[in-house]
C-alpha cells in the first residue's frame, strides 16, 4: 500500500479530511523550503505538494508564479529537488507529491525522472498539463518504481472525463474548485458540493479539492463533502510576506496547524452522530421485516445502473460455512493479486465488516454518503427496500465504484429469492443443507434445499458440500434442468485427514497434499475443500498459483468459529446456531476437552431449535450459564433454563457482559468456557475479552478480573 493510500485510509477510520499544503521548492532558497516542509508536517499536514519551479506556469495565479520565479533564479533544478525531498525523507514519513509542468520532465527523461523521484522518497506525481490521454509513457515508468499519478478534474469536466480521470489516478483525485488560474478566493460556488459528489459517484479514490482555499473555514467547509482541502496560494502568499527566513517557516507551520484545527473539528462533530444515526435508520427500515422477493432488488440496481454486472462473482449459499467458505476465497484470490470484494452477513462487531474490499473494510464515511445516494435514488423511484436489500444495493455500488475484480458474496437468506441473487456468478456454491429458518424456507430439508439450489444459475458450474442423498438427487436435478455442471463433495472432489491438522485435496483435476487450513475444525476442512473446487472451475478467469493456495490457507481468519480468544483459562467463540452448528461443535469439543472442566454461555434467537441444541451440547458440558442478546428476537433466558433436562449445573444471568464475566472470574485456569448460541451473542462479548487480553498482554499475563 503507498504512503498517501494509506494515509487516507487512517484519515477514513477516523472520519477526517486530508490537509495538503503547497510550497513551491526553492523559495525563498532550498535551506529554508527544507524548514518549512518540516513546520508543515509539524503543523498537521497530511501530505504536502512540493512544486517543481518552471518558467511558464499557465494554471498558477500570480502569487505562485512569482514564486517560482524566485526559485528560477537560484537556479533550483530537478536534482536539487530530489536532494530536498531526500533530506526531508529522513525525519518525515508524510507523502510528497511533486507538482509540475510536463516540459521540464520530458526534458530531464521521463524514465529518469520517476526513478531519481521514488528513490528520493516521494510518493506521487501531479502534471498539471498531462491529460491522462498522453500519460502512458509518464504512467509506465511512475507506476514501475510505485509513484502514484495523480490528474485534475475540474467544474468543466464531463462524465466521460470524470470516469478517465479516476480510472488512470492513483493516490487521489485533484478536484480544482473553479476553472482559471489558482488564487484566494472570498466564496465558492454553491455547487461545488454536488460537483464533488458527481466525482466521488464515478471513483473510488479519495477526492482532493482545491485552488482558492484561503481560511480555516473554508477548508472546514470543504472538508465536509470531499476527502482532502488543498492550500497553496494562501500558504505561499504567507511565505512571501513574513520577513525573515526562520519565521517563514514558523508562520507556514502556524497557518497549516490552523487549518487542520479546523478539520479535525469537522470531524468530531458530526461524523460519529452521522454515522450512529445512519445505521439506526437502516436497521429500522420497514421495522427490520423480512420479505423475500427480487423485484424491488431489481429496480433498486436499475437506478445505479446495475452495478452487480461490472464485476464478477463466487456467489454462495448453505445453512451452515457459508462464511467460513467465503473468507477462504477472498484471502486466496486477494493474495493471487486480484482486487476481491467480500460482502458477509451478519456482522460480529461492526457493521463495516460486512462489507470489503481486500483487506479493508468500508469506512464509515462511505456507509453515511452511500446510504443517502441510495435513500434519495430509491425515494424518488418509490422502491421501500429491507434492511438487508438496502445494505446489499450499497455493497454492489461500493464494489463497482472500487472497480474490484472480483466478488465473493454470501447469500443472507435462501438462495432463489434473496437479494444477493442477481449477481453474475462464476461459481455458484451451495456449502451445507439442515433445517434453519422454516418459516421463511420450507419445513423439510428438501424445501430448503430448492430454496438454496435457486442460486444456480443457467450454464454456471455448482459446488455442493457435504448434503444428504436426498438432497444431491435435487441439487444435481435443478442442475441438469438448467445446464449448470454440478460437482459433489465426496463424488467429484474429496479431502483426506491426515496428522497434525494436515489434509490432502482431491479436486476435480488439481491435487494437493499436506495442506495447512488456519480455520479449526473438521468440518472446516470440507469448506476448505469447496473453495478449492470452486477455484478449479474458475481458473479460466482467475488463475492461482499453488504457492498461493498454500499460503492463503494458511493465514486465512474468520473470527467467531473455533476462535480460542484467551487462554487459562480457554475461552472459546463459536457461531454455532442451529443443530448442524452445534453438532460440529459437540465434535471438536470431546476432542478437545481432555480433563478440563466445560462451562457454556448460551444465548440465541427466539425462532431457533434451541432445545435440540441444548440436547446437544449439555452431555459435553459441565455448567450452561443462559443468558440473551440486546436484541427483541433473543430467546428468554429463563424458558431456556427451565428446559434442561440432563441434570448439570445451569443458572441465568441475563446481561452477556457480566455473564461472561462471571465465568472468568469464577474460572479455574484449566477450565474452558465456550461461547455460543448466536452470533450477536459473540459480537457483543467479543470486545470485552480483546481488551482483556490486551491488559493479560501488556501486564505479563497476570492480569486478574475482579467482581
């Protein structure tokens, strides 16, 4: 990841827009530029452009030209301009993006000047006069040595325009305010908050904007619409009239920390509200029903010109792994290089994991602007989506405007009517078939099943897990009928236990001995094996080396399944909920257990087989403490407890915080607490025990909760 990708995506964490300060190199001389780059950094700036002086500056106002005239006359040349960044590099990790004309770059070799750039340690390239049309040979060589190439965009650009630019930009887009030359300005156009808008439609990429930008409350009103004010003429005009080399600095790094004041208190005033407010009024749509059906889906992704179809998909569905099998994919195929998109549900923690892009997740600042495109889009069409349609529209718009690769998307509910069920698959894969969710799916598990098997689509392959007899003649059935190859765990591929945790694969044509899954649990190994096939059928399109495939089992995570969070004692998560869960729970359980005493925090929904997972777990469990989730849909703890029939130790306490703190304290070190029931139950305790175990860490592991 570049240093300016980075650093707004730490910007985007924290809900705040980038400050980027211009100064011209050389000016007054390169001594006192070398100071001020230092102020500005110490002043707050979150990347600086340093511009390259040159003698015929057509976009600059006259304060900037006048700069560069003086620096001319040192002379200051490109080399001495590298010299400065390098020296600048060794006490600053703050991006520097050179800012220039194409003619002094032509002139030095274009080659030449992205090699000496990045070896100085400058992160980017502005061209001011370099459409992206005629940047190809400039683009090769900055993006061979890892420069990103920045372009302008500016109130005359048309869509067409807007799209080019922020295909062929890296790092950011360069948004200039007002068409002309650069210079401080007393107001801005009303519109150019809509116009940012339009270019944040069209890009992924964060959005700077500038040319005008002369107080701290400009920049605040900038900051709150687009992802970085850009100063220049300001902050150059300062440097100009402030006698004195050594106060030139300290009165640039004043102005700067001024102005980053001012965004940062942008920042905590509104975005956390915002975005708190946001996701309230999403969960409440339509009072959170659950109503299966496509056709609102369908309009809803007419109105963003449906963006499902700009990437393609690994689309999957089952009662069980769907999650498990879906992290498998994305960590393999994100390793092999491909830019792979995860849409998840639910989530354990925060709502933005159910949505990535790699590595990283959507920021808040995406969830709010997302959702109020979507809300305004989809109120004037009259189309009143569900909480979970809502979400997957978002999800497909951010992947498009992401230009991602590809998709790994997990089916909510069903397969044949859920949302997610317009993608263009690749693969369709259908992991597991049990009874969850009858009331919306079917009493049987042949029901369920054409509910999943509705993912298959007309001539798309199809992966199916581990499933009854009576269930694969379906499946295969609902194939032939649509001409889908089907592929069957333990017909068509298997996988093979060995010592250690190893497993052998044996796929359709590819076979692998001795693999090492980080995910624990057998039956991790069987959604292991899925994606491997659904990777072999794919390989067309995406194409995995080995070495990847290794690796990307090896350090794949999926939190809240077989997840040991502590230890001494071991306190366990697991999203087990419902009576296949729990079974493949029960089994590395009494695997697992040795001469440890169980002890079982249980919460789950109201509509779930509570008491055929209880009938489960109890013979392997020493203690059940019931307790519920912060959600109307729990189960009543005490119901629970009155139905246990195996006589062990059971009690209620009804806050899942302090259930769980009961047991720890109450924990002999070589006792075991599992977690499980539901996974909203594990998001909320989650966090409790990371900050626990952070404290053990950070005081020796002798940490102790007290009651």
């Amino acid at each position: 990841m570049s240093r300016i990708k980075k650093t707004f995506a730490e910007l985007k964490k924290r809900g705040e827009a980038a400050l980027i300060p211009f100064i011209t190199a050389g000016d007054p001389d390169l001594e006192t530029t070398l100071k001020i780059l230092r102020a500005l950094d110490a002043g707050g700036a979150d990347c600086i452009e340093l511009g390259i002086p040159f003698s015929d500056p057509t976009a600059d106002g006259p304060t900037i030209q006048r700069s560069s005239e003086r620096a001319l006359k040192r002379p200051v040349s490109l080399p001495a301009v590298f010299r400065l960044v390098h020296m600048f590099r060794q006490s600053s990790q703050v991006p520097v993006v050179l800012f220039g004309y194409f003619n002094p770059l032509f002139r030095f070799g274009l080659e030449r000047f992205a090699c000496q750039a990045a070896a100085s340690g400058a992160d980017g390239v502005l061209c001011v006069d370099l459409p992206p049309e005629e940047s190809g040979e400039l683009k090769q060589w900055t993006d061979a040595v890892g420069l990103d190439l920045i372009f302008l965009l500016s109130p005359m650009s048309g869509a067409d325009r807007i799209e080019l630019v922020g295909r062929a930009s890296r790092g950011f887009v360069y948004y200039v305010s007002v068409t002309g030359v650069t210079g401080a300005r007393r107001s801005f156009d009303d519109t150019l908050r809509a116009q940012v808008d339009r270019v944040r439609r069209a890009t992924a990429l964060p959005v700077g904007v500038g040319f005008g930008i002369s107080t701290p409350q400009q920049a605040a009103w900038i900051a709150g619409f687009a992802d970085a004010a850009v100063v220049g003429s300001a902050l150059v005009e300062r440097i100009e009239k402030t006698k004195g080399n050594n106060k030139k600095a300290k009165q640039a790094g004043a102005f700067v920390a001024q102005l980053k004041q001012a965004l940062r208190q942008v920042a905590r005033g509104r975005r956390m509200d915002t975005y708190s407010d946001t996701l309230e009024k999403i969960y409440n749509l339509r009072g959170g029903v659950i109503d299966l059906r496509l056709d609102r889906m369908k309009r809803a992704l007419e109105l963003f010109d449906y963006p499902q179809d700009r990437f393609r998909s690994f689309h999957i569905a089952g009662t069980n792994g769907k999650g498990s099998t879906a992290a498998i994919l994305h960590r393999i195929l994100s390793l092999a290089g491909y830019r792979t998109a995860l849409y998840t549900s639910p989530h354990l923690v925060s709502f933005t994991e159910r949505i990535r892009v790699g590595d990283e997740e959507i920021s808040q600042d995406d969830v709010v602007g997302l959702a109020d495109e979507i809300w305004q889009r989809t109120a004037a069409a009259d189309v009143a989506l569900t909480f979970f349609e809502f979400i997957t529209v978002m999800a497909f718009v951010y992947f498009a405007r992401r230009h991602v690769n590809v998709a790994v998307i997990e089916v909510g509910l069903g397969g044949r009517l859920d949302a997610t069920n317009l993608v263009t698959s690749l693969v369709s894969v259908i992991t597991t078939i049990s009874k969850d969710h009858e009331a919306y799916l079917g009493p049987d598990e042949l029901s369920i099943a054409r509910e999943k098997g509705g993912i298959i689509k007309s001539s798309v392959p199809v992966v199916c897990g581990k499933i009854s007899t009576e269930v694969a003649e379906l499946l295969a059935q609902i194939a032939r009928e649509r001409h889908a190859p089907a592929y069957f765990l333990g017909t068509n591929f298997s996988f093979l236990l060995k010592n250690e945790g190893l497993f052998d694969y044996r796929g359709i044509k590819q076979h692998f001995s001795e693999l090492n899954l980080a995910l624990r649990g057998r039956h991790q190994r069987a959604n292991a094996a899925l994606a491997l096939a659904a990777l072999e059928l794919a390989e067309g399109s995406f194409s995995i080396s080995e070495r990847v495939i290794r690796r990307g089992l090896q350090t794949v995570r999926w939190p809240g399944r077989l997840e040991v969070m502590l230890e001494q004692p071991r306190v366990i998560l697991d999203g087990a909920h419902n009576p296949e869960g729990v079974r493949a729970l029960v089994d590395e359980l009494s695997d697992a257990r040795g001469h440890r005493k169980i002890k079982l925090l249980f919460a789950t929904m109201a509509d779930k087989e509570w008491e055929i997972m209880l009938r489960g777990l109890t013979p392997v469990v020493d203690e059940v403490v019931f307790t519920r989730v912060e959600m109307e849909r729990s189960a009543d703890p005490q119901k629970m407890a009155q139905k246990i029939a195996d006589p062990i130790g059971h009690r209620v306490i009804s806050d899942s915080r302090a259930a769980l703190r009961t047991l720890l304290i109450e924990a002999q070190a070589d006792d075991m607490i599992v977690v499980a029931g539901s996974l909203y139950l594990l998001g909320e305790v989650r966090p409790m025990l990371e900050e626990f175990a952070a404290a053990r860490t950070a005081g020796g592991g002798t940490t102790q909760l007290q009651s």
